[in-house]
C-alpha cells in the first residue's frame, strides 16, 4: 500500500514490511488488521490499523498510548507496479 506522501506498507498474509522497512506481523481483527510497528531499537512503536476502504483503497490510523481522542487516519492506496 502507498501513502500520498511516498510511504509504503507491505502485506503478505500475516507479514507487514512497515512503512520504515522493518517487519512486523499482523492482527486481524474482522474487516481491519493491526500491528505494532517496530523500531529499529528493539522497542514497539505506535499501533497502526489498517480498514479496507474498497479494492484499492484502505484508511491508515495510527494509535498511541497516550491518546485520548480517536486517532486521525490517511487514506492509502493500492500501489502501482513498476519494473
């Protein structure tokens, strides 16, 4: 999946390459999956979600523990194929 800023999430089953290319392994949760994104510190990041919004299209949210309103979400779309 691609953000309107360049970012990337690959989703292969379970398996997620997060948006800062390390790996991470997803939650499925009815229509939505979640993970928490790694760190290259070894700690957890924030949660993210992602819901199908259509074929090609899903909403990104990202949650953190100290939040205390609904998070904001981006809408990421199905990646173009290049070679």
């Amino acid at each position: 999946w691609c953000s309107g800023d360049g970012q990337t999430i690959e989703v292969s089953g379970m398996d997620i390459v997060a948006a800062n290319g390390l790996p991470a392994i997803a939650a499925y949760s009815g229509n939505a999956l979640s993970f928490t994104e790694p760190r290259a510190d070894g700690r957890d990041g924030p949660e993210i979600w992602m819901e199908p919004k259509g074929p090609d299209a899903v909403r990104v949210s990202t949650l953190s523990a100290q939040q205390k309103e609904p998070p904001p979400h981006d809408l990421w779309t199905r990646c173009r194929a290049t070679s």
